[in-house]
C-alpha cells in the first residue's frame, strides 16, 4: 500500500476492485456498500468512509466468498474538498 495513512483520520472511503460481474445481491453481504460493474468484467465496491478494521472485515468477506480481489484504493477526502479551490 502506497501514501501515508493519518492515524488520526476517523474513517477513509475505499474503491475495492474485484475480477467478475457481482449483481446487487452482493451489496447486502458486502455492508450495503455500492456496486459499480464496469465494462472491462471487473466491479468497484465503493466502501462509504470505514475505519481500518471495518476494511478488514470487509476484505476477510471478499477472501471468504473467494472473490478475486484486485485492488484496493483509498480515495483522498482532500482532493474532492479542494477541487475547484485557487491556491
């Protein structure tokens, strides 16, 4: 895992991409997190803001379900608070 992770940060968001079409059904087992299927046979599990072990726990279910997991990208709060912004 790659950028440096603020221990002080409540909770991050997180994009999960796993190989294969999941259809809504998952999104329930996943904790409500939103599908995205993308036309290149993969699927993003947009993670609402979760702390590390909620990530955890969600990753050890992907594992579980033996899921193909692919990547796993926390989305910086910082780049959409300051879009737009002038320095």
């Amino acid at each position: 895992m790659t950028g440096h992770i603020d221990p002080h940060r409540d909770s991050d968001r997180y994009a999960i991409r796993v190989d294969g079409l999941l259809d809504a059904r998952w999104s329930a087992l996943l904790d409500g997190a939103a599908l995205r299927r993308d036309a290149d046979g993969t699927t993003v599990i947009d993670c609402p803001a979760i702390d590390q072990a909620a990530l955890h726990g969600l990753l050890r279910r992907i594992r579980d379900a033996a899921l193909p997991l692919i990547s796993v990208t926390r989305i910086d709060h910082d780049i959409h608070t300051h879009e737009g912004a002038t320095p």
